[in-house]
C-alpha cells in the first residue's frame, strides 16, 4: 500500500485563493501562492489547483499561478478548471502541472479522457467527479461546480472513464462540500470497489475522525482538504500524525 | 554548476529546471545534438509513453548524441520516462527499442500482487526507497536515508538486471526498480524534483558526482 495522501485543494477565482460552500458562497481567503508555500513546507503530498469559475466563462486562468508555485513547491500539482482541450492541457503541464483535472469537458466529450492519456499518459489525467446523492443509494454527477445535472450516474461514469484510460479519481460530494460536517462515506464506499485506479475523496473534512473514517471506511487513497486548512482548524502535521496514531501509513516528511 | 536538460518537445521541463535552478544552477536546455554532446552533466527528463517518447528523440536526432554523451564517461541521470528510456526496450503499448544504456526490459507493473490481490496501477504516491544490489556509495544517494518516502507516479516499471539495482520500493508486494546505475548513468523512476527537500538533496549529491 502506497502511503494514503494529503492533498490541500485551492479553489482560485482570478488571482484569489476563495472557498465556499456546496461549491457556492465564495470567500476571498488570501493568496494562493502564501497557502501554497505554507501547505508545502509544512508537509503535503500533493497540491490541487481548481479554477472554480473557468468553465462558466471558457477560459482558464491557471497557469501563471501554477508557474510560481513550481519555483517554490517541489511536489506534484495537479491542476483543474476549463480545460478543454488537449491544447489547454499541453499549456498547464508546461506551466509546471504534473497532473490535470478534467470534468466538464470530459462529461461533454468522454474521448478526451482517452485523446490526453494517449498524448500524456494516463497518469496524467484526473477525472474529477462533483458527486450529488440522489434516491435509492444513487449519486448523479454535476459539472459547472455543481451548478449543473447531467443524469449520469456517478458509479457508470467512474467504470467508463477508467476504460477510456483516467489514471486517477478527484470525487468531490458536492453536498459536503464546504460543510465541515464529514465526508459522504457512502459515496465513496459505492464507488471503491470499481475503483481500480486510485480514488481521491474531497468535500467534507471538519475534523480528524473525518480523516479516519474515509480512509478506513471509505477505502479512499488520497484525501484532498481545503477549508480545514485555510482556516487553520488542524494542520497538516496534525493530521499525519493523528493518522500515524490510528495505523493509517502517510508519508513521514 | 551547469546542467543540461535534454529537450524533445515532450513532457514537463520546467520541474526539473525549477528543481535545479533551486540547488543555484544554471539550467540549459538542450535540443541540439552538439548542446547534449558537450554538456558537463546532462539530464534525461520524460512523462508519457515509451513509445513516443523515443519516438520524438530519433525524429530530432538525438538517439546518437546521447549515446556518445553516455559513453563519455560524464554523468547522466534519467528521471521517470527517461530512465525508462535507458532501458533495451519496453512493452507498453507494443514493443519499442529504447537507448540500450542499460540492460533490460521495462515491463507493465504486475496488476495483481504475490499474495493473488489485485491492486491499484498506476503506482502514484509516495514509497520509502530501499537499497538494493548497486552501493549507494559514491552516487547521488549517498546522504539519502534508507527507507526515504519519495513521489512514484507509472504504470511500468523497469526490470534491469539484479547488477544495475541501485534502490526498490514496495508496492503491495512487488519489489519496483526505483533507481538504476550503470558506471556514469544512472535513473530514478521516481521524481526527484517532485519529493520535497528529500528529492531536492539527491539532485544536489547527482552535482558532486
């Protein structure tokens, strides 16, 4: 077993870090490439870039902001938000990304799962799920940060985009999300066993049992944490070693 | 200190630029047979599949180069898809013959573990390195603690002879190639530049060398 990450998520809107509720709400936090630092000497795994307003407008904003992150942060950054194309991802992986999260552009044209891990390899290419529970023990996913249905089932998206060659899953419960209140650990569990690549959970994280119960019950390898962070409810050391505690293997920087 | 960072139009550079530029050196980039020939120390980056990548090497007439740098006895390191790339040859998507610094084969990483699970591939995350056959003595691991987490992120894997093992990592069972030496060349499937001080340690020992 690979060590369980932790990855701190930036939501960027223009050059602001912001976080919100349900993807909704936003809040200017501060500057993105002060978190980024931050979460960087103090021991992330991984950083995620969201552009949370690119696919509304078409644009994607990101990569002069992933540029300097890559002179400070010497781990692999992921980056997500309006792309597009395979033209758009080329642009951000030359900024410095090692990774790109694709959803809306992957929901409307699946083949661009397969166009970007035939080009950069699959492990290269997120595909992020905005999860949505629905009746019945279903979740439906949403794009334009959970704006939008699509009627489609998130356990059907997750086997067809690992066939078209995603190498990892960014699953955000949208009806956590920002809510500090847990994550949707039926979500995850439904989504685990077809998993076959690695599963990130998002959306949800208020304290350190939160941390545990998705690991351990939810099957997750990674967990990507925004707001606990930026408001400095716990920290990262925090965190690892609470989980060091509990048997859950995480990186000892 | 220079560095030469081969340039064949494919995958992230700037990392690996940043990442040097970090330990004070001055990063050139090359894409000119004579820039890699001439180099003093020559860095052989790459993410993506084998295939294309040695693809896009011989389009620009590099194979040669590289080899004749190699041969010169100065220091080369492959990073990821560039170690892999020193190898014979590698069966992801077919086969296709790779630089031949190196003895061996990169083969897909066993989907299934010895203890008959089957497990996750890619291999993304951070393993502790280990030693293997190879001293770390006198290479770009020699202040790197044993049991060192650094950043993997591949779905194949190298499978050199026991001699050119420089450092394995677990990965539910299966033993993987993390780090090759053959004389002067050396590989890490890991990234370097991508493991935080640890990473950025071993880059400034691959300068001493």
């Amino acid at each position: 077993m690979a060590n369980i990450r932790l990855i701190p998520r930036l939501d960027i809107k223009g050059p602001n870090l912001i976080k919100g509720i349900h993807l909704e709400g936003l809040r200017v936090v501060g500057d993105p490439q002060v978190y980024a630092v931050n979460y960087y000497e103090s021991g992330a795994d991984e950083l995620l870039y969201m552009d949370i307003v690119a696919s509304l407008y078409g644009r994607n904003n990101l990569s002069d902001i992933v540029k300097s992150a890559a002179e400070n942060v010497f781990i692999p950054i992921t980056v997500g938000g309006g792309i597009r194309s395979v033209a758009d991802a080329d642009q951000l992986l030359r900024s410095g990304a090692d990774k790109v999260a694709i959803n809306t552009a992957a929901i409307n044209d699946p083949e661009l799962i397969s166009k970007l891990s035939q080009r950069f390899g699959s492990q290269c290419v997120v595909v992020s799920i905005e999860a949505k529970k629905q009746s019945g023990g279903k979740w439906e996913c949403y794009v334009d940060n959970g704006r939008e249905r699509t009627g489609i089932d998130v356990v059907n998206w997750v086997r067809e985009a690992i066939t078209l060659g995603a190498g990892e899953l960014l699953i955000t419960s949208v009806d956590k999300e920002g809510t500090r209140k847990g994550f949707d650990l039926e979500l995850y569990k439904a989504v685990k066993d077809v998993a076959t690549i690695p599963l990130i959970a998002c959306g949800g994280m208020g304290c350190l049992e939160d941390f545990d119960n998705v690991v351990k019950d939810g099957g997750v390898d990674a967990v990507s944490m925004a707001d606990v962070l930026h408001y400095n409810r716990l920290t990262l050391p925090q965190i690892r070693s609470a989980a060091l505690d509990s048997n859950i293997n995480v990186r000892q920087p | 200190m220079k560095i030469t960072v081969v340039d064949y139009g494919i995958g992230n550079l700037l990392s690996v630029v940043r990442g040097f530029q970090r330990i004070g050196c001055d990063v050139q980039l090359a894409a000119a047979g004579e820039e890699i020939v001439s180099a003093s120390r020559l860095i052989l980056p790459g993410v993506g599949a084998f295939g294309d990548g040695m693809e896009e090497i011989r389009r620009r007439n590099l194979e040669e180069p590289i080899r004749e740098y190699a041969e010169s006895g100065k220091p080369l390191l492959g990073i990821c898809l560039g170690m892999q790339m020193l190898l014979e040859r590698s069966f992801e998507f077919g086969s296709h013959n790779g630089l031949g610094l190196i003895p061996g084969s990169v083969i897909e990483i066993p989907k299934q573990t010895p203890a008959g699970n089957t497990h996750k591939t890619p291999h993304i995350g951070w393993s502790g390195i280990n030693k293997d056959e190879v001293s770390w003595e006198d290479t770009f691991l020699q202040t790197t603690s044993p049991n060192s987490p650094v950043y993997f992120v591949h779905s194949y894997m190298a499978a050199p002879p026991i001699e050119y093992r420089l450092a394995s990592c677990d990965y539910n069972g299966v033993s993987i190639c993390a780090a090759v030496k053959n004389g002067n060349i050396y590989g890490t499937q890991f990234h370097p530049e991508k493991s935080g001080p640890i990473g950025l340690e071993m880059l400034e020992q691959f300068l001493t060398l």
